[in-house]
C-alpha cells in the first residue's frame, strides 16, 4: 500500500502550481529545505520523479502530470468533508474563501465584510480579488467556497444566483459637463478607455458601443478603474463606469458623470460556487447579505 500524506499532496499541489520551490514553500508556510524533503520522499515512495528540476524553475514529469488531477481530486474531497461537517452546524461559521472581481471588491466587501462578521463572530474570511476566469478556476478546483462576479457564467458546475443589477454611466471630463451625452454611434467615434483584456466589464462596455455598428475608432486600456477615470479628468478620452464605483473613484477627479438616454449599459451581478458544495445553505445567506448591501447603495445612490 502506498503511503502519502494529506500533507504532502498539499505540497506536491503547490509546487505543481508555482513551478518554483521558494514560492511554493512560502504558500505552504514551511522552509524550502523541508518542502524539498517532502517532494523528494514522495517520488521514492511512488518509484517515480514528479517533476524535472531546472536552475530557476520546475516543471512536472508525464508521471507528475498524470498525477495532477487525482491529487486535486482528493484534496476536493477532504476540503467537502470539513465543509460538511460545517453545514452540519447550520450557522456561519468557520473559515469561508470569497472571491470578488476588482470592479465590485473595493466598492462592496467593506460593507459585505462589516454585516458577515458582525453577526457572525467565529466566521473567518478569506478574500481573493482577481478577474473573473481565474475565479471559476479556483472555484471548480476547490481552492475559492464561492465568487461574487458579473452574470452569466454559464459553467455548468457552478450554481448561479442573481443578486441585482446596475447600471453603467459615462465619465466624461468635467469641462464636458454641460454637453449633449453621446449615443452609442458618437461613442464609438470617440476615444474610449477600458480596462485591459481579461476584465469581464472591459466585454461588457464593448457590447454596448458595439450594438448594431463596429467597434469603437480609438481604445486605451487601463489596470483599474481608478486609473480610467483619472486619464478621464486629464482629458485623454472618455470612460464607462458602474454606478457603485461613481462615489469613489470621482471623487478626486475633475470629471463629470451622465447616464446615457434610452437603453442604459448594464450588469447583472450574482454569486456562484459549486452545485456540490455542502455550504450551499450557508452560501445562500451570504447572497442575501450582498443583496441587502447592493440595495442599501442603489438606495443610498438615489438620495
């Protein structure tokens, strides 16, 4: 019979994950010495190398490839156990892995973070902000509980709850202020800055300038939207922005803000975690509490 612990597959994961002994050490909170020590007791009692050691970088063998998968598989399960064993208990309680996209992140999880533990004082949270396709990764691997993200997803794994929707507004330079807002034809003539490839509302701003005509003349791509708008207040184009972000990211920017006539741009923001997940009762009071903090801003927005 083979003998591997829990332990070493946790670090075989991490090292298969970082291809780098020192990172994956660091993350696994041991010395790479120790790390090392693991790895290579692992591949005698396997009778085979998991992975090709370079100077700088390691890569996994045909076996260590093979291997991969079933590892994660069985770290999935041991995750569910404990995940069962907190449903069990019926409250919120425990360690809970929140992933969050960053055009929601800064202008929601204070509040989400402030109404979780408030009523809920042995719950531990773990937050991830990152787009939206590593996100579901990290979901269906089992390393994320679930992700608050912008609709649909269409993952057939995942169990999708809507939670509400917001508009989008456009950012224009404050000396703008008092001109016509442009319809989707003079939008798309004009120079629009989005985020870089990747961001799921950079798709979303295109679906909009892109109805019923071709693509916008002249784009810039941006890390954040802090970083648009404020290229929006230097008068270097014009921008699109979710209405959670305006109050924020304005502030400190000679912009102006408009929505537009007709149709507006939107979002559909939601939760999702996978259909097996054992949390999926705690997971639904977690929605109704980012619900409750959604409706609070749109209603504070509106005042």
């Amino acid at each position: 019979m083979i003998n591997l612990t829990l332990k070493q597959l946790r670090y075989f994961d991490a090292l298969a994950r970082h291809g780098h002994f020192g990172r994956a050490a660091e993350v696994c909170a041991i010395s790479q010495p120790a790390l090392s020590m693991q790895i290579r007791e692992m591949e005698e009692v396997l009778g085979s190398d998991l992975f090709e050691r370079a100077a700088r970088q390691v890569r996994l063998t045909a076996f260590g490839e093979a291997m991969l998968p079933r590892v994660r598989d069985i770290l999935r399960s041991v995750e569910e156990l404990g995940d069962m064993a907190r449903a069990a208990r019926g409250a919120l309680a425990g360690r809970l892995r929140i992933g969050v996209i960053p055009t929601i992140a800064p202008y929601l999880l204070p509040a989400i973070i402030g109404r979780l533990t408030e009523g809920n004082p042995s719950l531990d949270l773990h937050l991830r902000e990152t787009i939206t396709p590593k996100l579901i990764a990290e979901l269906l691997e089992g390393r994320l509980d679930c992700a608050i993200v912008a609709l649909p997803v269409s993952e057939p794994a995942l169990a999708e709850v809507e939670l509400f929707a917001e508009d989008f507004v456009l950012v224009r330079p404050g000396a703008d202020a008092g001109k016509p807002v442009p319809n989707r034809e003079m939008l798309r003539e004009m120079r629009l800055l989005l985020l870089e490839e990747g961001h799921c509302f950079r798709d979303q701003a295109l679906s909009f300038c892109n109805a019923g005509g071709g693509a916008p003349r002249e784009l810039l791509d941006g890390s954040s939207l802090s970083t648009l708008v404020q290229m929006v207040g230097a008068g270097i184009g014009v921008t699109l922005i979710p209405e959670m972000a305006v109050g924020v990211e304005t502030r400190s920017a000679h912009v102006s803000v408009a929505r537009f006539a007709g149709a507006q741009p939107s979002r559909r923001i939601g939760m999702v975690w996978r259909r097996s997940s054992p949390l999926a009762r705690q997971l639904m009071q977690v929605a109704d509490v980012v619900r409750a903090v959604g409706a609070a801003q749109r209603q504070a927005a509106a005042s």
